[in-house]
C-alpha cells in the first residue's frame, strides 16, 4: 500500500513583554504548500509593513509562477521568485519617505510530497528537530553571522556580539537578494521549526531541543517556546513555526 506524507503545522506570534507593536508574521498555507517566518525591520511601523508584505503579497507573486516549475528548476525559481520581490519591496519604500529603510528577513519552506525546499535571508532561522536532536538549517545573514562562518569568532561570540543585529541580507536589500537555499527529503517523525530571533535571543538551541522532545504536539510545542521566550524576558517579538512530518496510507 502506498504511503503519502502527511503533515501538522502550527504558527504563533507575540508581541513579547518589550515591545509596543508586533513586526513579526507567518504564513502556514497547506493548500500551496507553503511555510514562512518574516521579521520586520526599518523603524516605527515600516517594519510590521515589510513583514505583512511578505506574508500576504509574497505568496500571491509566487502562486501562479509554481505550475510552471519543475522539481529540479524549482529551487532556482524560488530564489529569482525571492529576489523579484525583494527589488519590488525596495522601490515601494522609495515612493513613501516614511517606508525607506524598511525591510524583512524570510525563513520559507515550500513541501512538495516528501521534499521540503528551504530558502532563507536574515537571522529568522529554520531547524530540523530527528531522531531527538536537533540541526540549525540556517547562518544567520549578519555581520556577526559572517564572522562566524570565516571563523573570526565563536557561536558563543557570535551571540553577544555588538553587530549581531546588523543584517547583511534580507528582503528589501540594496542589490540583488540572494537567498540560501536547501532542498530536505523529509521523514516520518521529524520536524521542522521556523522562528524569529525574539525566540532564539531569549533561548538556547538546548533548551528548544528540549521543548520541541517533550510537547507531544506542534501547538503544544509553539505554545510553550513562545511562554519560555517571554518567561526569558521577552525582549523581542516572538514568532515560532511546527510543522512534523508522518506517513498515512494514501
């Protein structure tokens, strides 16, 4: 008998103990097979502006492009897909004086039967969760994230240094937006999480692990990342995405 994946997503934002508007957004669309994470920046509200375009615009370019993609060009077409819509959303912030500056990072992932194709820019990030461990999928796209990856510093460096927050990509960007990309073969019992860094500042990739091995469900998961992160301090928005993976007779 054949078997089809199957999958369970749940997505939570909050506004986070410090903070007086929330910039974050997500998408969980099962009916396109799309999953993202996108966290506003630029100041005053341009930010929640660059998030909700990503969340709400991004999906309605990329729909009527995915029929004439084919599994092996897909990967490509969703990062020239990422790119259009990054120079759409900066000469839209060049016609309102308020909006410049702005922009977003984006965590994506669009699931095609058993394949998930990740595409990312930022520091939102995405992290595989098998066989009881869990995998960071993702660099952060900043100039603390860049001297990680040269080894100029330490992840533990990489945390608290001064340029952590300073993005060297993301939607929006000056230039052409180039996203990394990665296509996954997924597995009955693992999981995906997406999540902004209001949940990663406030937590350890230890202690995610761990709620993400004891909460039996993908909303009992998010749910309880996102009380940790504000019970932490909550100093950003927090934003968490679940999606896991089973197999049913199809």
């Amino acid at each position: 008998m054949k078997t089809r994946i199957v999958l369970a997503a749940f997505g939570l934002t909050d506004i986070g103990r410090c903070r007086k508007e929330n910039q974050d957004a997500f998408v969980a669309d099962p009916a396109l097979g799309l999953y993202l994470v996108s966290d506003g920046m630029g100041g005053l509200n341009s930010g929640a502006v660059a998030s909700k375009a990503v969340a709400e615009l991004f999906p309605k370019l990329l729909a009527p492009k995915l029929p004439k993609s084919s599994r092996k060009a897909l990967l490509e077409d969703l990062k020239d897909a990422v790119a259009s819509f990054s120079e759409m959303l900066r000469e839209k912030a060049k016609e309102e004086p308020r909006l410049r500056g702005m922009g977003a990072t984006l965590v994506m992932a669009l699931v095609r039967g058993s394949d998930a194709y990740l595409l990312h820019l930022g520091d939102s990030r995405a992290y595989l969760f098998a066989k009881g461990a869990l995998k960071r999928l993702t660099r952060d796209h900043t100039v603390a994230g860049v001297l990680e990856a040269l080894g100029k510093i330490s992840e533990a460096e990489a945390r608290s240094h001064p340029a952590r927050h300073a993005l060297s990509r993301y939607v929006g960007m000056n230039g052409k937006a180039v996203a990394d990309a990665l296509r996954l073969k997924l597995k009955a019992g693992e999981r995906l999480l997406f999540c902004t860094d209001g949940l990663t500042n406030m937590l350890t990739d230890e202690a995610i692990g761990a709620v993400l091995s004891e909460e039996k469900t993908v909303e009992g998961a998010c749910r309880k990342l996102v009380a940790k992160a504000n019970e932490a301090g909550g100093g950003d928005n927090i934003t968490a995405l679940v999606m896991e993976f089973s197999r049913n007779p199809g």
